[in-house]
C-alpha cells in the first residue's frame, strides 16, 4: 500500500441512470464489476435494489421480481458467486426482523427462503447491526441488536453476542442453522460492528476476524475465531490500533482488512473514564491490519484535515465495496444536526487503489498488415489506462510523419468513469459486440446455434484413440473473446488471427503417409519443419489421415505475424529458421547493456490498440517508471517512428492505476507482412447441422490478388499432446475455393479441447493466392466445462 502522504483518493462525477438517494445503514457487494446496494434509511427506510457499473459509471434500477422483500437497514448481505443473501435488519423504526432472502442476480429474482432450525436451540431472533459473513458453503451470523419490547414504540435494546452457522445449498436455496459449540472466551456484545474471513495461503484454515461495534460505548477489541476449530482468541496485535469506533467498514483485499470511518470519541475526551457520556462524532481515519503480521498501520489518522477535499470526508453508515484491489465508498452520514433533529448524509461515491495493478496477459495479435498490428490484451479490472511498449532489432531513426499526433491520453490522471465507446475490433474479427442483454453474448457475424446432442462416429476422422490431455502451455491464443452464459444451450467462439504466416503450401510426400495411426504420429515426430513462426512448427499434409503440429512455447504468444514470403517454395520439406526467441517477463523499463531500449506505444484507455508508429524518447531516458507522481512524457513533443514490413517487433503492456504502473506482462514477438499475400480469412461463424457442425468465413479483406483456395484445419488429440502439451497437432479438414465446410461428427469426436483458457476446440483457416498462403485465423468454439465428451 502506498505510504499515508500519496493516497490517491479519487472522487467520481459524471454519473448517468438514476442515482440513489443519499443514505446510512445500507449495504453492498460486487459482483464482478458491478456494486449492488440495497436497503438503508434515509427519511424512511429504502426498498430499492440498486446497481453502479464501475466501468461505465452508470447507475441503474434492475427490473426485480419474485418475493421481493421489504426495505431494510443494517441488515446482513452477502454474496455467494452470483446469487445474493439478506437476512434481517429493521424494516421500520424499533421492529426488527429475522428473515432470510435470496436474491439471483442473473435474472433478478428474489426469493424467500426458510431455513431448518437448529437441531438444538431456537433459530436467529430478530435483529439488526449484526455481522453476516461468507467463507465457502457457509454464512456465519455474529451478534446484532434486538428489542426487547414486543411494542416497537418502547425500545428495549438488547446486545447480542450468539453466533450462528447457516449451511447453503449449492446454487440456490439454504439447507438451515446451527449452533456451532465454540472454544475459549466468546467476544463482548456488540453491534455494528464488522467481521471478515480471511484465509493465508500457507494455511488451510479459514479465521474471522471481528473488530469494533457499539455495547453502550463503542469498542475498539479485535478478536479472532478459527472456523475449523472454532476456537475464539485475541490476537496480540503490533502499531496503532484504530480508535474504538461503530459503524464502519472493514473490507479484505490481499492479505490487508481496510478499516474505514465510523464513530468514535471526540478529540479531547476520555473514554475510559466516562465511555457512557462521551460525545461522538464521524472520522475519516482510515487504517489497515496485515492479517498474516497482525500489525496495524495507519494510513489517514484522525488528526489529518484535509483542507483541499482530497479524500473522503468524514461518516459513518457507508458501505465499501472491494472490486479488484480498488476500494469504493459511497454516501454514509457525516454527522447529527440536534437543532434539526436529523441526520446528515454524504451523496459522494470515491474509490481508491490499494496497491499497483497485476500484469496483464500477454500482448495477442488480432490483425497484422504490412506496417501496422491490431493487438489486444486481457482487461485487468480497475485499471485507468495501459502503458504499451515495443522494441525491436532494428535501428531506430527520427519518423517522417507528422508528429503532432498525440496518443489515446496525455496524462494519468484520468476518470475511467468518463470513458466512451468500447475499442471497435477490426472487420477481420468483428464489426462490434452485440448487447449484453441478449441471451448470449455473441461477435457480430458469429452465428451461433442451438446445442444439440451429437454422438461422436467411428468414420475416417475418428482415427485417432489417445487419451484426451490438457493444453497447459501459455499460448495465449490470439482471440476476441466472447461469453456464454452458463444457463443457456449456446455455444460461442473465440476468433483471432494467428500471427504466423504459414506456409501451408508445405507438404510431406504423399509417399511418407501411412494409413495407420502410429505411422501418422512418427511421421510428424520425426519430420520436424521449422518456420519463421515464434510459436509454430510443424507439416501439413494434404489428406484427412495427415497431421499438423504447432508447437508453442510457453513464453512467447501463439501468434505472431510473420511474412509467408520468407518461407520458402519447397513442395517436400520446409526450410526456415524460427524467428522466435525463449522470452522472459521483464518487471521493469530499464534496459540492460545489450539489450534493445523499450519504447512507448502510448497510453491507451482500452485494451485493443492499432499499432503503426511508436515514439522515440529523448536521449538517456528509459521510459516511464512510474505514474502518478513522476512526470509523464508529452508525446506531442516527442519523434516517431513507423513499423516497417517484415520486421519482428516484440511488445509487452502494464496497467496503471492511481498506485502508479504495475508489473509488464510477458512478451510477446510480432512480424508485419509482407506485401502480395492475402489476408486473413474474417467473420468467422460456426452453427450446428445434423453431420457435425458448419464452419463458414468471409474472404479476406485485402485478398492482394485472386483467392486460389482455402484451408481449414481441426486441433486433434494425440499422445504428442499428451507428452508435450506446448505443441498442437492439427489434421486438415477442408482445401477448397468454397467459403464453407462441414465437420463431420466423427472429425469432432477427435477434437482436442483447448483449457489454456476456457474449455475450447481450435480451428484454423486460411487463403491462399499466387503468392501463397496468408496468415490464419484461429478460432477458439467454446465448449463449457465437459472435459469428456465435446459438443455433447
């Protein structure tokens, strides 16, 4: 975490959709990107479900149905996956309530469920301000506040300290309470307060940690329960404990439990000697406890003012959500106006990072042309941007084009809240995304159909019996992705371009095929043909019966661009000298003697980029090492320099956040084409028939001449799989000039299932002109996660 003197608070503005009205006593959870909020008071106690999409910043109102409960405030809310647990809470001043709902937030439907009571004991009594906690199958249900008095206008407030176990139903539904018999001296009652689980890696047992609350006075106690052993303890803890104080957050995010606001005593007063009598008021101290040291460290104390609102004031009754390692907080009460004789609420939603962003994946090619990539990358959540970077071989020199285009952002110092449009992916993969709000979400000019159930045959495809084994290696495919619901009977596909230019033209003799499978096997083995491809190797055969192998190495990306000119025109053995080197992971921008210097591509908001130009940084300057409080480059006054065809160029990416830049990825090598061949084979589409399934495709973009014919290639199983999982072996399906085929059932029955990713059968495509074969498209066909039986 960042030292107290450079939070980087960041306050969000811009809102569209229906804001919610400013409240205290409400909670919430994330699910994915989104924050959902429910219940709280606020003249009146509010029933509305509310959804902030941390990405789009857009607030909006879900169209929720079922048994929908009563509003609420100070309940327990939990969730589980995509499903979400209320359970009591007040649902109107001095009337409590006991009762447990579901809420499924894939279709926004709630539901009332009712839970066995325990086999000894009565169930959980009305209550509110308890502490609801989630770790595995189980919900744990600490302390809380109830009244005494059956008459909700006579409050006899009563502090709990009991504690309850609710066992859940796997997906939907809960199986009931019980009363777990603890160790060791139990906690004080209390209410308010808060409760998280945490679990080291090095330790299989999960411990909940419970801080704080209010018992008449507010409590500053931690205490800890093992949950196997369930054994309750105070750990000896090292730094400053945070003031005692009730109602505020304690969030988990690494191996750090984030304490944030609530009330606590009043600068001068003595707690010890008058707890009862002492005046209270909201804070903004903020503080961490390293759950693994037991050390607290203080990060915004409660004596630091902030003159400049550059961080959040000061409240109690807020709710804070963990996304990522971004911390949000949004609205709370800052305070009581006696003469008015009503709360005060804060109407402000902020966020802060934690801790710098992971590195994301490595850099994969979408489309690759003669002086310019469309690449892209896997999202990191919470980021504000990504810092591109390339280098290459070759001798950097001043660029001739116009140098006053600047990149996507000048600056860091961005609102990802203000972002526009999603990056639009080229027309070799995809015109667009289709709305979320479809029942599946699918590419544009993907056609996806119905599953049906398809039994594997026994025909000629169906030649291959080894055992099926898992693609471990880190070929990031070279892909868009695209989700399928897991409730749906959709299929979905992944599309990209391969980077490799292979020569498909390359051939074995037809004398050195065999008919048998083991011949077919040792003939790939033992004919190794090498291309210029950083991630390929392999043969291609003409018939069905034949196999292709691609051999990845874990440290490079499955695609890189490479010029099929290079290759040479050989009809019964290939010879080229692979363009790929082993690479490693390089954490930081400085260059080592020897070795290439690293040059920004920008600074981009997305995760796609059309790379045609980088920039060239002044003389003794290594890049940006850090962002955020360091000086970033003005690109406007900066020499570009423009890709060149041929030329092998190796990228790497990090993300940035109000932390600073995180790690790089691994990377990845490239190559532009060279001018002549024909492009890459797009709109890929993929439906199911009574035979197998149709495989269709658009004819290149740019086909650089007349298309001669095409080839499709299917991932196959094999025991060279199996023993070396960086290689894939493929068997042509399909040679022809038809934008179509069938793959039969029984060519799918020997379907390799892709998991480097999610589960996937790999299909390749490729055209072919006077010059010869451009570079592929690989096509990733989802397959959910049945690793035995494929399509079924």
């Amino acid at each position: 975490m960042a030292a107290p003197s450079l939070l980087n608070w960041r306050r969000v503005s811009s809102f569209t959709g229906p804001v919610p009205r400013a409240r205290h006593g409400h909670r919430a959870v994330a699910i994915r990107e989104l924050m959902i909020i429910f219940g709280g008071g606020n003249e009146g106690i509010a029933d509305e479900l509310h959804v902030y999409n941390t990405v789009t910043n857009q607030w909006f109102l879900p169209a929720v149905r079922g048994d929908i409960p009563p509003g609420c405030a100070a309940h327990g809310f939990v969730c589980d996956g995509t499903r979400i647990l209320v359970f009591g809470g007040m649902v109107e001043y001095g009337r409590y309530s006991n009762e447990l709902y579901e809420l499924q937030a894939s279709r926004w439907l709630w539901k009332k469920v009712k839970p066995h009571p325990p086999s000894s004991g009565l169930p959980p009594c009305p209550r509110l301000g308890h502490s609801f906690s989630l770790y595995g199958n189980k919900c744990y249900l600490f302390g809380g506040l109830a009244n005494e008095s059956e008459d909700s206008n006579n409050n006899v407030p009563r502090y709990l300290n009991d504690f309850y176990e609710l066992e859940l139903q796997h997906g939907s539904g809960v199986v009931g309470w019980s009363i777990p018999v603890t160790k060791g001296i139990v906690p004080s009652p209390r209410e308010s307060h808060t409760a998280v689980i945490y679990c080291r890696r090095d330790s299989g047992s999960p411990k909940m940690y419970v801080f704080g609350g209010m018992c008449g006075a507010r409590l500053d106690d931690l205490w800890q329960l093992d949950l196997e052993t369930m054994s309750w303890s105070k750990p000896e803890t090292k730094g400053t404990v945070p003031l005692p104080r009730s109602l505020h957050t304690a969030s988990v995010i690494g191996n750090k439990m984030y304490v944030f606001g609530g009330w606590v005593p009043h600068k001068g007063e003595n707690i010890e000697t008058s707890p009862h009598d002492c005046e209270w008021r909201c804070t903004s101290s903020f503080s961490y406890l390293n759950l693994d040291t037991a050390e607290w460290t203080t990060l915004v104390s409660d004596s630091q003012e902030d003159k400049k609102n550059s961080r959040p004031r000061p409240r109690a009754g807020h709710c804070a959500v963990a996304i990522g390692t971004r911390l949000y907080f949004w609205s709370g009460r800052d305070g009581y106006k006696k003469a008015l004789n009503s709360q005060v609420c804060c109407k402000d939603l902020w966020y802060l990072d934690t801790e710098k962003p992971p590195a994301p994946s490595q850099v994969q090619l979408i489309k690759a042309t003669t002086n310019s990539f469309h690449v892209k990358w896997d999202e990191v959540p919470t980021v504000e941007g990504y810092l591109l970077q390339l280098n290459t071989d070759l001798p950097y020199q001043a660029a001739t084009s116009d140098s006053s285009v600047s990149p996507n952002i000048q600056g860091v110092r961005m609102d990802p809240h203000r972002q526009g449009s999603n990056s639009i992916i080229p027309n070799s993969i995809s015109d667009t995304m289709n709305s979320a709000k479809s029942e599946h979400t699918a590419m544009k000019g993907t056609s996806v159909k119905n599953k049906l159930d398809i039994k594997a045959s026994t025909d000629s495809g169906a030649i291959l019996h080894s055992s099926l084994a898992a693609n471990a290696s880190n070929h990031n495919s070279s892909v868009v992705d695209m989700l399928r619901k897991s409730e749906g009977p959709h299929t979905s596909a992944d599309i990209g371009v391969l980077s490799s230019c292979l020569d498909l033209r390359t051939v074995i003799p037809e004398t050195s095929v065999s008919s048998t499978v083991s011949s077919a096997q040792t003939m790939v083995t033992q004919q190794t043909i090498k291309t210029e491809s950083s991630s390929t190797n392999g043969a291609v055969v003409k018939d069905e019966t034949s196999l292709t192998t691609f051999s990845t190495k874990s440290e490079v990306d499955e695609t890189c661009a490479l010029p099929a000119a290079k290759i040479s025109r050989v009809e019964t053995r290939a010879a080229a000298t692979p363009f790929s080197k082993e690479t490693t992971s390089n954490p930081v921008a400085a260059v080592k003697a020897g070795e290439r210097q690293w040059c920004d591509v920008g600074i981009f908001k997305n995760n796609t980029a059309l790379v045609s130009q980088f920039y060239l940084l002044p003389k003794g300057k290594q890049s940006i090492s850090k962002i955020g409080n360091a000086d970033v480059p003005d690109y406007s006054l900066l020499k570009k320099q423009d890709l060149v065809p041929g030329t092998g160029y190796r990228f790497r990416v990090a993300a940035i956040n109000g932390c600073g830049i995180g790690p790089f990825s691994k990377i990845s090598e490239f190559k532009t084409c060279i001018p002549g061949f024909p492009g890459a084979p797009s709109a890929v589409r993929i439906s199911k028939n009574v035979e197998g399934i149709h495989l269709s495709w658009e004819p290149p973009t740019s086909p650089s001449g007349n298309i001669l014919e095409y080839s499709a290639y299917l991932a196959i199983r094999t025991a060279q799989i199996q023993d070396n999982p960086s290689q894939l072996v493929f068997m042509r399906i399909y040679c022809g000039l038809k934008t179509s085929c069938v793959v039969t059932a029984g060519q799918l029955a020997n379907a390799h299932i892709d998991y480097t990713s999610r589960p996937a059968i790999v299909f390749r495509i490729s055209a072919k002109n006077e010059k010869g074969y451009g570079p592929a498209t690989q096509v990733r066909w989802l397959q959910g996660n049945n690793k035995k039986a494929p399509l079924n």
